[in-house]
C-alpha cells in the first residue's frame, strides 16, 4: 500500500515498517446532478446541483470548500489521495460552496472560465442531469463582526467567497476590496471593489501582489487574501514580514496554482 511499507519475514514476524504520513481522509462524495447553469459573466458561469444524496450535508461556512468530481465512478481514499478502480487519479477541482437549500437540496458553485481547464471544458458542455459529486464542505472563515475594518483581496477564483464575506461585514464597517480579473468583461457590476486587469505578460497575481501592497490597512483590521498561490505567497510575506502584521489578524489561502492542471479552484 502507498501508505505503509513493511518487511515481514516467514512465519509472519514484522521486522520493520515505515509508515508514510497519512492524511485525514476528506468528507465522502455525494452524488449529484445539474440542476441549471447560468452565466455570472463571461467568464464565470453558476451551476447548480442538487439531489437526494445533498441530504445530511452540512451547511457550508463563509469562503468554506467543496470537492467537484468530474467521473461517474467514485474514487477511493488510499491515505493521501483519491484513486480510481485502475489507479489513475480523477479529475477533482475545489469550488466555494455560494448557496446551499437544505429543503431543495441544492448547491450553487461559480466555475471561473478558462482556456485548457478541464473544469472550463466540463461547463462548457455540461447540460441538466449530467452527473457528477460532492464532496465537503471544508473549512470555513471566521468573520469578525466587531473588527473596525477589513481589506479584502482575491482574483476571479475567490469572487464567489468575496461576495459572500461582503455580504456578512456589517454595513457600518469599512471594507476595502481588490480584485483581479484577466478581463474587463469579468468584472461584477455588484461588487464594489477596485477591479485591475491582469498584464498578459506578468505571473498570475502580480497586479493584485501590487494593490495589497499600496493598500492601507488599519490597526486592528482584519484582512483576507485569495488567489493563485505564488502571488499569494508573496502576499503573505508581504503582510507578515514587511508590515509585522499578527497571524490571528490575517487569513491567507491559495485556492489555486499556475501550471499545475490538479487542484485549481474555479478551473
């Protein structure tokens, strides 16, 4: 097994083992189908799925995560990850649970559109009663409602958990958002939120590396940061090192990495 290996001799005595380190197994996926599609903006499109399967789910918290799997099969957990009947890993990608109906038995995701997402390809074909899973939902965030501010970042990916956090900050608490999206078109009308259009040259992130490092965050504020994760590790280092901000004060998350096909929220 990938998560154990041990020498036994004849006669049944362990002689020795090693033991990898083993994760603790997610939540169980749950079949599901599409109930509708709908497009937020030309590059993110709203998919809702529902079931009887979605009974006993729990309610998902603010910015919390699912597990979309994109196979009609459901895959085992072997001990550090999701594995087919032959082995081979299934297409799973992380989403932000948006809204879920415990009486419907719906769920909301936002999918952010892109070329060479196998997530993208999916909802560009996906159609009502195509069927899928779920898995979750995982952690969520903590909101602060007696903080006396928040900074808010993200890219395209973490719109769905910035619109669910701003709508959570009490109306009388200043709130400053940064977004970054890879087209003007992708902007949300709803959203308040200074919008910077990534340079088709520069790394994913960098005008959002940019617009937390001139934003101004006052004392006691409470800041949240999502996107891809080199930009975000630059952004944490940036916040923890060069303005000496405490952890308890910051929640920082890639929710996806460039290059790497596996594990992209929203792709």
């Amino acid at each position: 097994m990938p998560n154990l290996i041990a020498a036994t001799l004849s006669g049944g005595r362990n002689v020795g083992a090693m033991s990898l380190r083993l994760r603790r197994e997610p939540p169980r996926f749950r079949r599901v189908t599409v109930r509708g599609l709908e497009p937020v903006t030309s590059r993110l499109h709203r998919v809702t799925l529902g079931g009887d399967d979605l009974d006993g789910f729990e309610h998902p918290g603010l910015a919390a995560s699912v597990r979309l799997l994109l196979s009609h099969e459901k895959p085992t957990w072997n001990g550090n990850e999701f594995l087919l009947a032959d082995g081979t890993r299934p297409v799973i990608r992380t989403l932000t649970p948006l809204r879920f109906d415990p009486e419907a038995l719906t769920l909301d995701v936002e999918i952010v559109r892109h070329d060479g997402g196998a997530m993208s390809a999916w909802v560009d074909v996906a159609s009502p009663g195509d069927e899928v899973a779920i898995s979750g939902p995982g952690r969520g965030y903590d909101l602060d409602t007696a903080a006396p501010a928040f900074v808010i970042a993200g890219d395209e990916t973490a719109l769905p958990a910035i619109g669910q956090l701003l709508e959570a900050v009490p109306s009388s608490t200043a709130v400053t958002v940064d977004v970054e999206v890879a087209d003007p078109a992708a902007t949300i009308p709803h959203i308040d939120a200074s919008w910077h259009v990534a340079e088709p040259d520069a790394p994913p992130g960098d005008s959002l590396v940019r617009a937390v490092e001139a934003a101004v965050i006052p004392d006691g504020a409470r800041v949240w940061v999502a996107g891809e994760a080199a930009a975000v590790q630059r952004i944490r280092k940036h916040l923890f090192e060069q303005r000496g901000l405490p952890r308890s004060q910051c929640t920082v998350r890639g929710y996806w990495k460039h290059g790497r096909a596996g594990g992209e929220e929203g792709s």
